[in-house]
C-alpha cells in the first residue's frame, strides 16, 4: 500500500478541502433516498461502532423536529452540558447539519472524516449493496465526528425522513420523542396517518423512555401500542404532562408546565406560534425525564434561560423589517396551519402579501386552503433545487382555490425566485396598505436561499 496514507487513500484520491468533501456527498444525491439500515451498519461496522460511545436523544416527527432539537439543544448548553446536534435540511450550509456546542462542523474535522469514510463507501459501492445515498453518508459523517472526536455528553439526534428505516435509526437513544404525525412524505411513509405513525413509532426502543405530543386518537393508538409492545414508558401531552399559556406577543410567549414529577410556573420562549409552546413543553418534558432517570443536572434558571435564548432559523423568522418580510418554512398542512393561527394570532397587518414554492410530493390544496382566504397578492415560484414543483402547476392549484375561496386577489407566477422576491416587494411598495406584511413560505429549500439573500446577499449552499 505505498503511496497510501493511513485512511487507505492515495494522496492524488483524497480531498483536499471542505468545498471538496461537500461536493463528493452531496454528489451521491444522485443516489436518491432509500430506506433502510443495512448500509449505515455496514459501515459503522466497518469504523468499529462509535456510535456506542454515545448518549442520543432521538427525535422524530413531522413538524416540529428542529425547534424541539433546537430547545434542548440550548437548555443543556445553558446548564454545562457539551451538546452534539444533528438536524436536517439545513439553511445555510452543508455544515450547519453536524454541530458541536453550537458550532458547525470545523472545515478540517469535515476533510479528514470524509478522506476515513470515502474508501469504505467507494467500496461498498462495488458490493450487492450498491452506493451508499448522500443522507447515509451524512449520518455516518455525524457519528464518526460525535464519537470519535468531539466526544459530547449528549447527542441531539433528528430523524431524516419517517423513523423506523430511517438510518438515524442505528442508535439506541436514551430517550426518543415523537412530535407530532401530520401529512408529509406520504410517498415514501404511506398515505394514511396510521401509516406515518408507524413509522415515526419505530424509533421506539425496547425500555426507551419515549415523550410525545401527538394529537389525533388513532396516531395517539399507535404510538401507545409500539411503546407497550417494547416495555417503553410513554409520556404523553395531554395525559402524563401538560402545559397553559398565560400571555402571548410578538417574540415572547409564557406558558406554565406541569408533568409527573413536579410543575414548573411562568418558563417563557421567544420564538413565534402557538406550536412552539408544544414543542418547548415536549423538550421540557424530554429533559425531565432524564432528569428522573439518568440524574442530569438542570437548575430551573437555566431550564427557562435556555427555552428562552432559543432561536431556530427559518421558522417564523423576521428578516427584514423595511419592508416586512416574515420567512417560514410551513411545506405542509399542518405547517401551513400553524402559519395561518400565527399571523391571526401574533402579527398585525392590513394587507398580507405572500410568496411560496413547493415541492411535488406535499398535500397542496390541503396546504394553501390554510392561508389563501388571508392573502391579497400571492407570487409562486420554484426553489432552486433539483426536485421541484412547477410555478405553473402550484398556480393551477391556487386559481382553482380562488374561484371557491374568492382569494388571493392576485397571483403572479415568476419561477425564478430572485425575480419573484422583488415582484413581492413591488406588491408591497405600490400598496395604499399602511401595514403591509410580506410572507415567504413552502419547502425550506426556497426559505433558505431567500434567507441567505435577504441577511448576506448570497444564496445557501445546496443539498441535504
């Protein structure tokens, strides 16, 4: 093996930089999404397991994910605790997915991970079991990263897509949570909601202690019965813990917590919608019950400092307040709905203006139903990715809706979403509105290249 350095690569085979590692995986895109765990425990098998070293928080759901990752995240950072994170899509870039304490993946740490894990892969590929996908390699990416160098006290570990085949699944957790199920990547997961919650419901591990703020009576069976079958102690909203709101503004909500171990009064967040209420009671309830179990050690003044301090980008998320431009990443019904109670709710306008690309495989006309009837000039447009929904179908839904609905009073239609962002902001400007507020929202893929723009004047990088 002359010529070879100790990962098995010749030094005119390896990758010389963070731009380089990120083009070879987010290369295996190609490979598209497929379900399973057979790959990833080849591979870890291959690295000696690492992710055994590790304590995982494992969270799964349709919506909701990364701002429960985000609130535990900042609460055991807040209380001392290194804290791995590992969430998906990102908004940014490609390492915004692997976090340590807050931090990105360091550029150097990226490189020398993907030169170890590149022969592994680029020989699995020549096997039965063909290439390994791009989510795949990104989960092994994390675990070699968390496990053999970063060494945090706590991983914060988002399912990719579903649960039970979902690679993140190759971990036993200390505690699993499952958000809620709604209507989302039924062409992968099923197309009833008994069929996604079985799937989200296998994350569940055997005497895995699992929290829960599931809602609908049939997913609330399902996930009761996966628990029972396991010998795993289910904490469910609603039932073993609850909460009250008592005030509600902009960039500040109060709520009260009470659960089966004590109560805790007046914690307060700063991030917007009634549902993040649900998910920062949820992560409250996560933390508790390692609290009870594993003797974590969180004081109740860091507990409300770090539900307080937590930020989620993209979601509900004021980026510009000359003219106002209000970015979330709803892409489904169920997001589509949190957004519609959160604009009646918390924001004041006269006029709403909103722009929106999707992608091919969501619920639409369940979705826009939610916001239509609020909305005076609706722009569509498509994200800069390579899976998209066409402006031109998305309007056919839209025009459908507004012969019954009455709204919006405009559609414009720009694919290109550079030129629709400044069709949304002529709508606002040339309005006799004195409080007109703009909306961009749909898949997060749109959400982050128009973040990017507004905040660096750059696009995000691409990929998943």
């Amino acid at each position: 093996m002359s010529g070879m350095n100790k990962d098995g690569i010749s030094p005119s085979e390896a990758l010389r930089s963070a731009e380089e590692a990120m083009a070879w995986i987010t290369g295996l895109t190609a490979f598209g999404i497929r379900p399973g765990l057979d790959r990833i425990k080849q591979l870890m098998e291959s690295f000696n397991h690492p992710e055994r070293r590790l304590k995982f928080i494992h969270v799964a759901g349709t919506n909701g994910k990364g701002s429960v990752c985000a609130y535990l995240t900042s609460v055991l950072r807040q209380s001392g605790y290194d804290v791995g994170t590992f969430t998906s899509p990102y908004l940014t870039s490609y390492s915004n997915r692997l976090q340590y304490n807050g931090q990105d993946i360091g550029d150097e740490d990226l490189v020398r991970l993907a030169n170890r894990l590149k022969p592994a892969v680029e020989e699995m590929a020549r096997t039965e079991w063909g290439s390994p996908t791009m989510f795949e390699v990104t989960t092994a990416l994390a675990l070699l990263y968390y496990g053999t160098v970063a060494f945090p006290d706590f991983v914060v570990w988002e399912t990719g897509l579903g649960g039970r085949l979902d690679v993140t699944n190759i971990v036993t957790p200390i505690v699993s949570v499952i958000t809620n199920v709604g209507h989302d990547h039924m062409d992968v997961l099923g197309p009833t909601l008994v069929d996604i919650a079985k799937e989200k419901a296998g994350i569940i591990k055997s005497g895995v202690p699992v929290v829960s703020a599931v809602s609908q009576r049939e997913v609330i069976d399902v996930v009761r019965e996966s628990a029972k079958a396991r010998k795993a102690t289910l904490y469910l909203l609603g039932d073993e813990f609850s909460y009250e709101k008592s005030a509600i503004a902009e960039n500040e909500q109060k709520f009260s917590f009470q659960g089966p171990f004590r109560a805790l009064q007046s914690l307060t967040v700063t991030m917007n919608g009634a549902h993040q209420i649900t998910n920062a009671a949820t992560a409250v309830m996560a933390l508790e019950v390692l609290r009870q179990y594993y003797a974590l050690i969180v004081d109740d003044e860091d507990l409300a400092a770090g539900l307080k301090n937590t930020a989620w980008p993209g979601r509900l998320e004021m980026v510009s307040h000359d003219p106002r431009i209000l970015i979330d990443g709803a892409h489904n019904p169920e997001g589509m709905e949190a957004l519609s109670h959160a604009l009646r709710d918390i924001y004041k306008f006269d006029q709403l203006n909103v722009m929106m690309a999707m992608m091919p495989n969501k619920n639409h006309e369940h979705s826009l139903r939610h916001i239509l009837p609020m909305v005076d000039t609706l722009v569509i447009t498509e994200p800069d990715f390579h899976k998209k929904m066409n402006a031109a179908d998305l309007a056919d839904v839209a025009e459908k809706l507004r012969s019954e609905l009455g709204r919006p009073r405009n559609v414009i239609v720009e694919p290109d979403w550079r030129r629709a962002l400044e069709l949304l902001k002529e709508a606002s400007a040339s309005s006799k509105a004195e409080q007109p507020l703009n909306v961009i929202t749909g898949t997060l893929y749109l959400i982050a290249d128009v973040r990017s723009w507004v905040l660096h004047g750059t696009k995000s990088e691409k990929g998943w």
